[in-house]
C-alpha cells in the first residue's frame, strides 16, 4: 500500500513516519487484503494540531478520519486513525452478510439454481469422462443490489459472485470477464 504523509507548519521526521506507516497498514491490513493507498495529513493551527487520514481500502471504497485540538500530532494522528479503523470495521461488517440474515438456506438456493429440473428419484447420468469435482466450497449468497454485489466481488478479490437480487428475488451472478468489464447474468423469469 502506497502511504503519503504531508505537512503544514509540521515538521514530519523519520520517527513520526514510520509511527504512521505502521499504525495505518495496521489498521488497514486487519479488514482488508490488498489496500491501494493512503493519504495522511498533518497540520497546526495555533497551538493544536489535526491529523486527517484518507484510505483507499478497495476499488470505489474511501474513507477519511480526522482529529482536531490536539497537543502533538502524534496524539493527533492516534485518534484519527481510530477512527478510520471505526469506519474500516463497520464497512467491511456491513459488507460481510452474516448466516440468517438473507432469509433463504444455502443448501435451498443452490438446489433450486443448479438442479430445477431434476426430479429427487431421478438418477443422473455419470459421464466417465468428464472431468473430476475434486472440491467444494459453501457460500452464503448475499440479498442485495447488482452495484452492491459488484461491491461484494471487488473486496472479496474474486472472479464472479452469485447474489439475490433486491430487485426482482431472482438468483443472478455478476462477473469479472477477460476484457476488465463486469457481466451480469440474470435469469429470465
């Protein structure tokens, strides 16, 4: 992560550098893998200084924390970055859709989006030849907006997310596709 520090009327030394350095990939790193940058602002009005900090945890995500009225921006810088570290925890808790709260079982939805057509007493047909299943992930599929799951998909770091439209209750999947651009499959009803 790239961090740049500056200065009004304060002096920035090496000691209070890395002092920042550390406390904001600190903060950061806890609720996201691969932060893009942040921006640290010191500055002196009088006898007080104020510290204001900008982090660009993800893509579309920037959150900003500022403290005032301090004696040394040391403290200063502290109490701001508590309080990006407060938004960070929120946002990524506000992102993460916790088991329950969608309203449908996991184990319901996949049935009904892999195998509508299936009746339970009918076998099917094993193909020898194709290849093996050798894993098995669970995933909670999130109730949201098609940005939000863009949103979701982007901080997860991952190729496709499948999510339940807000919108219409339909399962849909948003995708990353070779060219850089998002697809988005919705089913038809």
């Amino acid at each position: 992560m790239k961090i740049s520090l500056t200065g009004k009327q304060v002096d920035i030394g090496d000691r209070l550098r890395s002092h920042v350095e550390e406390g904001v990939m600190n903060a950061v790193n806890k609720y996201f893998n691969a932060p893009i940058s942040a921006t640290v602002a010191f500055s002196k009005e009088g006898e007080e200084f104020k510290a204001e900090i900008t982090v660009h945890p993800a893509k579309n995500i920037v959150l900003k924390g500022t403290s005032e009225g301090c004696a040394d921006p040391y403290s200063a810088f502290d109490s701001a970055n508590q309080h990006i570290a407060t938004r960070l925890r929120r946002h990524k808790n506000k992102l993460n859709d916790h088991k329950g709260k969608a309203g449908l079982d996991e184990a319901e939805i996949a049935n009904q989006a892999i195998f509508p057509l299936i009746e339970k007493d009918e076998e099917l047909d094993i193909n020898e030849d194709a290849p093996l299943t050798i894993a098995e992930t669970e995933a909670n599929i999130p109730v949201c907006t098609v940005s939000e799951a863009v949103m979701r998909m982007d901080l997860a770091d991952e190729n496709a997310l499948m999510f339940k439209n807000s919108a219409n209750n339909h399962i849909s999947m948003v995708y990353r596709r070779k060219d850089g651009n998002i697809g988005w499959v919705e089913p038809k009803a």
